[in-house]
C-alpha cells in the first residue's frame, strides 16, 4: 500500500521544522540543506514536482544575531525572523544551485489563504513556478503574521498547502521519525506507529507536543495538519528529517515514519478550502429542522430555517452554521449580508422580495458552498 501511494504523488510538499534546520541548536546544520537539495533533485528527475514548507527563520535570526534565548515580545521575534529569512534562502540556493536547480521564496500569511482570489493568485503562482521546474520554498511571513506567531505553526500551512498546490502527498520531515503511541523522549518504551488508516481516529498520548527551544509545532499539530490533508485525499507522512536521504528513501517505497491514509470520500478543493482555510466573518443559528436538513438529506440553507444571526458580514463571506445551542456543525459562503439576512430570517422563500425588494437567490448558502463538519 504505502510503496503504491508513494509512487503515484507526482506532487508532494515536504514540510521541513526548526529543529531539523538547525540541527541541534549550535550551528545552521550545513548538511541538512545539501541531503534535501539532493533528495529533490534526485525526485524531480523521477518527474515529481516538489514544494517545501520550511520553518527556521526565526532560530537562524537568532544565532545570527548571538541570542541565547526566545524572544517574549511579538515586534521582537519579528525583527529576528526578518534577519534569519535571508539566511534561510540563501541556504538553500546554494544547496539546491550545486544541483543546478532554482529555487523561489513564497512568504504567506493567513489572510492569502482566506481570501479566495488570493489563494487562486497563490495557487497561479505556484503552480507557475512547479511548471517551470522551480522549487518553491514557503514559509509564514512572520514579519508581519502577528496571529501566526502567537499560536500558529508551518504544520498548519503545510497541510492549507496540499490544497493549494493540489498535491497527492505530505511530507513532515521532524526530530523524530514519526508518530508514536507515547512520547519516546520520554518513555522508552514508545513505540513507533507505522500506519494510521483513519486520521480522523487518530488519538496519540501528544505530551511530546510541548514547544521545544527552536520549534513551535510537535505532535497535535502534526496531527491535526494530517487530518486536513486527509480530508483533500493527501497521504502524510511524518518522519525523521536528520536521516540520510531521508526522502529517496520514503520515495523508494520504504517503512520509514508515520504514513496516514487519505480519506476516500474527500472534500473538493473548494469545501476543504471553506473547512480549513477561511476565518467565518459571524455565525447563524438554524432550528432543528434544518440542522437536519443539512446534515442527513444534503440540503442547501434556506431563510425559514434560521432563528438568529450574530456578527457582521457581507454576501459572499464565510460564516459558522450552529445550531440553537451554539455549536457549530457547518459552515460556508453566504449569500446575503448580515443586515440582510437577519430581515429574511424565519420567512419563506418566496417572501424574501418582499422583505428587502428583491431576491438574488433562493438559498442563504447553497449546498456546493457549504461543509458539514
């Protein structure tokens, strides 16, 4: 199974941590980026198109910069990741150059996922430079990603990745070679779980997910970044970035790491974009009724079923389906405002011009723009 999924991923991104990057906090592991530009370089001729999700610029600003602690403050950490991602890139264009292969810096923030046109202005733009036989290097744009620094991770992005770049499979390349019962820092005992069939089970002892010196990630979100992938039907593989041609070996087909299935009924690129890489703008709490409509007989959102609306929105945004007790059980794009919506609520469908003068559609969220969660 694994040697038949691996083989079939033409495109794949390969999500790289800090503590792979720099290795064991006291140099810039020079060795790490000449195995990878070589892995790549070697899978690119087997005709795969790769992209990495590399974090790091952080701890190489640091070292850089002579820090020996963590910077508290966000402006700090901000000014040091704005020093170490010039070391970063270059790097790796010296690593991959040797190789004679190009390399292209992506610096993302959230807001270019959430916003539609931008995510298709980023997808234009990878896939431009994938078709160019460039290797796209990502990575947050900490220097102005306030909200990403304070509690997000590059896992995350990897996986938000995989849809962006439509690819077949994920890659977690970390400090230690993949997922296992327990924490194997801690108890020697652990032991290794080679195959995850459902990632949406998956329910591992994720003490070893507590924030190390260089990284931000660990176990729940590497988890939690395969159950996203999952859902766009992308394996992931989480393994041991400091091994020896770490990626020609899980290329080859071999038992290295964690490998998490893909889910067989997965989401399109569009609902996993509205599950996984959108910020709902408010929410509408919906009676039983349509709750079940939604959730059992696969119904668009209609005017009658909502009883409340909360938050300010335009048509077109994404926001929470709850039901009335508050949680939440879908979400999608709207296609009326707030203001509008909270007129129509409870009404029929064929009261809807009558209540603001015209009628742009039947549904407050059509069924093709809508996930249930």
């Amino acid at each position: 199974m694994r040697k038949r999924i691996v083989k079939k991923a033409k495109r794949v991104v390969v999500k790289v941590g800090s503590s792979v990057v720099v290795g064991n906090g006291e140099d810039s592991s020079g060795g790490f980026f000449s195995r990878i530009a070589q892995d790549v370089h070697l899978a690119k001729k087997d005709r795969r198109e790769i992209l990495i999700v590399s974090s790091g610029s952080i701890a190489m600003g640091r070292k850089k910069l002579g820090l020996k602690e963590r910077p508290a403050t966000i402006p700090e950490r901000q000014a040091i990741a704005a020093v170490g991602q010039v070391d970063l890139m270059a790097r790796y264009d010296d690593a991959f150059s040797r190789f004679g292969e190009k390399v292209a810096q992506m610096l993302l923030t959230h807001d270019d996922f959430a916003d539609r046109r931008r995510f298709l202005n980023a997808r234009n733009t990878t896939t431009t430079l994938l078709n160019s036989g460039i290797i796209p290097i990502v990575n947050e744009n900490d220097t102005v990603s306030v909200e990403e620094l304070k509690f997000g991770d590059n896992d995350n992005l990897s996986a938000l990745m995989t849809n962006l770049m439509e690819a077949e499979l994920l890659i977690m390349l970390s400090d230690i070679d993949g997922l296992y019962d327990r924490d194997p820092k801690a108890d020697p005992k652990a032991q290794r779980v080679a195959l995850v069939e459902d990632a949406d089970s998956l329910s591992l002892d994720t003490s070893a997910a507590k924030t190390n010196l260089y990284g931000t990630g660990g176990m729940a979100s590497k988890i939690e970044a395969a159950k996203k992938a999952a859902h766009f039907g992308c394996a992931t593989i989480v393994a041991d970035g400091t091994m020896e041609n770490v990626l020609q070996r899980i290329f080859d087909g071999e038992d290295v790491g964690t490998l998490i299935l893909p889910k067989e009924d997965r989401l399109t690129s569009k609902k996993h974009w509205i599950a996984y890489s959108t910020r709902p703008s408010g929410r509408v709490f919906v009676d039983d009724g349509a709750k079940t409509a939604l959730l059992k007989k696969g119904r668009s959102l209609l005017p009658s079923g909502i009883v409340k609306v909360e938050g300010s929105f335009e048509a077109g945004e994404v926001i929470h389906c709850v039901d009335t007790g508050g949680m939440e059980f879908a979400r999608g794009v709207v296609n009326y405002s707030s203001s509008e919506i909270d007129r129509i609520k409870g009404l029929n469908t064929k009261e809807i011009e009558n209540a603001l003068g015209y009628r742009v559609y039947d549904e407050v969220i059509h069924r093709d723009n809508l996930v249930v969660l």
